[in-house]
C-alpha cells in the first residue's frame, strides 16, 4: 500500500502501535457520539479492530480504514473510513478525529487527499453522510466539495 502524504500529515494502514491511541479516542463520548459504535472501546476490542483493519485492502472493493498521523509529531490522531463497491467506481468516506487535533484543519486535507486519491484511480461518485445534528461535519463535507 502507498502512503498518501499531504501538506501536514500522513495517511497510512494501521500497525499494532495504533491500538491504545484508537481505543482511548473511540471511547472518548464527543468522538462516539454520532458513530454507529459502541463506547467506551476496550484494549481488547481496539486490539480486534486494528487487526481487522490490518487485513483489509485500499486496492477495493470493499473496506479500508486509513490511519491519520501528523508528520511532526507520529502516532495516530484518527482515521479514514473507505468503502468502494464493485467495479470501483463509487465510493463513500468517513472520517474520525481525536478531539485534541480537531480544528486545525486536518480532516479537511485528510478527507480531500483520500478523495483525491480515489478519482485519481477512477473512482466516479464518493459520498459521505452524517448524522443531521452533527453540523462540524456537515461544514467539513461542504468545505471538501460534497454536495447535500
């Protein structure tokens, strides 16, 4: 897999070094809050996660997490979701930050280096949702050129 390198930060594939900073930042109420997951996430379940997504693919179709890391200061500050469907041409995004890095611009060049990686390869269509009360990511989506 390569690396998608930005400005500031680094997009990679999990490693088991990356279990306790996800477990602590999924577990972290203003995280979960609008997430399909169930918090607090345990050593144990982050040691399951990150093996799973240790084993998934950014080639597709299917589903690839992205580890985020800032360049200066390595270790993960959260993540990219991907799913790409058969044939590759559509896909949707997700993102997720730890609440210490938010606000300094990272999920926005995070989420428009994924993108762009996936037009770059093809794809035709990326969608993204969120949940309606979760206006932070409604102006994120917006400000990455997504479209309600």
């Amino acid at each position: 897999m390569t690396d998608i390198v930005t400005r500031r930060l680094r997009l990679r594939g999990f490693s088991c070094d990356d279990v306790s900073a996800l477990a602590r930042y999924r577990s972290d109420a203003r995280v979960a809050r609008y997430q399909t997951w169930r918090s607090p996430i345990d050593q144990a379940q982050a040691q399951e996660i990150v093996a799973g997504y240790r084993e998934e693919k950014p080639e597709g179709p299917g589903f690839f997490q992205y580890a985020i890391e800032r360049h200066r200061r390595p270790g993960l500050i959260g993540d990219v979701a991907v799913q790409t469907e058969p044939g590759l041409d559509q896909a949707v995004l997700g993102i997720t930050l730890a609440p210490d890095v938010r606000h300094r611009g990272y999920a926005t060049e995070a989420m428009t280096a994924v993108a762009t990686r996936l037009l770059a390869a093809g794809v035709r269509r990326i969608t993204a949702a969120c949940d309606a009360r979760n206006t932070a990511s409604e102006r994120l989506l917006r400000r990455v050129g997504f479209e309600q």
